[in-house]
C-alpha cells in the first residue's frame, strides 16, 4: 500500500519530463484547436471527478491532459487504504478548483491500464501531463504530503507546459450531490491528527491517532495515520548519511538496521526495508531479533496489508522464523 516515497517531496522529479517543451508546443496548440471549435468553457465541479476505463482512456486522461493535468488514482473496491485515499483525493480535487482532473480507474476492471502504468500495488497515483506520464506516490499518505506533490504538479503544468487548469463554475450544481454521511464517532479526534500533520507536529499527530486507538482499538484509519506518524517522527531527527553508514558498517547490528530500514521505507524502497529487517531477524537472536520483528511489524502497517510485497515479506519472515 505505501508510498515509494512518503516524504513524497522527490518522488518524482517533476521538472524533468522528456520533451518537456514539444509537449507544452502540443498542449498549447490543443487548447486552441480547442478554442476554435467552441471549447473551453467553465465545467461544473462534478466534472472534475470522473471514472474513466480503458475504453475511453485516451479521449478522457490523454487528450484532456493538453488542456488541464489529470490525476489518476488506481484503485479496487476491496482494497482497504483506498477507502481512505480516494475520498481524500476527490476532495482535494474539488479544493484546486480546477488546477487538475482526477481520474478515478478500478483495476479490477481495467487490467491493461494497470499494467501499462506499471501499477505494483494499489492505490497507486500518477499524473498525465500533456500526454507525459508521471509516477506521483504509491499507497495512502498524510494529507500535507499529498498536498505537497499536488502543489509540484501544478506548477510543473503551468510553468513547463502552459497548463493553467479549467474555470469552474461553482453555481453549477453536483451531478452526483449526495445527503452528507453522518460524522462518525471518532471524526474530530481524526481530523485532528490530520491537523497536526498538516502542521508539521508529528508528536500530536501521533497522540491524536492513539487517543482514537485508545477507545477503538480496530480503527483503520487510526492505525495507518498512526504508523505513518511514528514512522515520519522517527526518521525527523536522523542524519541520514550516518545511519547509513553505521548500518553498513555494522551488519549485525539491529539498532542500525533498524534506523535504516526506517529510511528505506521514506525512501521508497519497501522491498529494501522489508529484506533488510528480515536479514536481521535471521541475523539476531533474543531481544534484538524481536526488536526487529516488531519493527518490521510495524513497516507492514505502515505500507498495508493487501499490498503484494507485504504478503512476500510475511512469507520471508515466516520462513527465518520458523
């Protein structure tokens, strides 16, 4: 589930998009073939959320892509850190106001489009920008990070590709307006946590998402946002390059092991801090094996446990274990 990159500032470098001007050159001389047959008029806020299938594909995120950068978000009904991303995305869609498009594609049913994007695990987010694909962030992630690769992306599109996004008509009513869910019991404590993060104050995110742990123990939402804000606290203070080579220098080691498989996880390289808390249960013995099993644990909640690398590091695990 979680991302190649949680920090998400560097997932992807935006600024180096191949062909960066003959893609600007194309969008541009879109939008006003587009002009000239009428188009370009204010769309409603429904229009900015869509569901799009391979069938359709190119006419909704490739071509739409010249005119406005188009999100995708890959998801599945039974995928559980979805039901917490997707809504956060197609909210924050609506907040940009028409600074990009999201489209929403079920993989169940769209096989091809997922493998096309290379699509590992799910959810998975990529942008098309004038017809150039990018990988943004894999797996749920705080809002503020989300926020962060969102605001890259949009001045990437206006600066590199004249993409200035659509004028929304906020008088235009939702096609797909629904009564409002009733707030849940644990809506503000969560909200909260969101706060922090957004914030920067992992320490109270952290204790936000624990106080709803403390009166709903199987909270989903609590127990991802909480791994993701222990996790983000832990390697805030490290000095990178220093875990790094105590880590390497000290193979058997399972407090250096386990520092660094905290930055291989921020990093983006799961499998990396997967294996190498493996290797160091296999390694270890008495209280540090068990000290890098619970971290690796703990790495699992962060990352999901319908995601395919977890499921193969469980396997891993089992096997030194037993």
């Amino acid at each position: 589930m979680q991302p190649r990159n949680m920090s998400m500032s560097g997932v992807v470098d935006l600024a180096a998009v191949k062909a960066a001007q003959e893609a600007k050159a194309k969008a541009e001389q879109a939008r006003a073939d587009a002009a000239r047959q009428g188009g370009g008029g204010a769309v409603s806020p429904a229009d900015l959320v869509i569901d799009v299938s391979e069938a359709d594909f190119e006419r909704e995120v490739l071509q739409r892509s010249t005119e406005v950068p188009v999100v995708i978000d890959f998801w599945a009904e039974w995928c559980e850190p979805c039901k917490q991303l997707s809504p956060l995305l197609e909210r924050l869609t609506r907040e940009y106001n028409g600074r990009f498009v999201l489209a929403k594609i079920d993989v169940d049913a769209n096989q091809m489009l997922m493998q096309q994007f290379g699509v590992q695990g799910i959810p998975a987010v990529f942008a098309v920008v004038a017809g150039q694909a990018l990988p943004l962030f894999q797996g749920a992630a705080p809002e503020a990070q989300i926020r962060q690769t969102l605001d890259q992306l949009v001045q990437v599109a206006e600066e590199r590709f004249g993409l200035t996004g659509l004028t929304v008509d906020a008088a235009a009513p939702e096609a797909d307006a629904r009564p409002a869910a009733p707030a849940g019991p644990h809506d503000a404590a969560l909200a909260a946590a969101v706060q922090a993060l957004d914030a920067g104050d992992l320490g109270g995110a952290v204790q936000a998402y624990q106080n709803v742990l403390n009166d709903d123990p199987g909270n989903t939402e609590a127990k991802l946002g909480l791994a993701q804000a222990q996790l983000l606290r832990r390697v805030q203070e490290m000095d990178p390059q220093a875990v790094r080579t105590e880590a390497a220098e000290k193979p058997g080691d399972a407090r250096a092991q386990i520092a660094a498989a905290d930055l291989d996880l921020v990093g983006g390289h799961v499998e990396d801090a997967f294996g190498r808390l493996v290797e160091t249960v296999r390694r270890t013995a008495g209280e540090d094996r068990d000290a890098a099993r619970v971290r690796l644990l703990e790495l699992f909640e962060v990352v999901g446990a319908d995601d395919p690398r977890v499921t193969a590091a469980r396997t891993a695990l089992a096997r030194v274990l037993f």
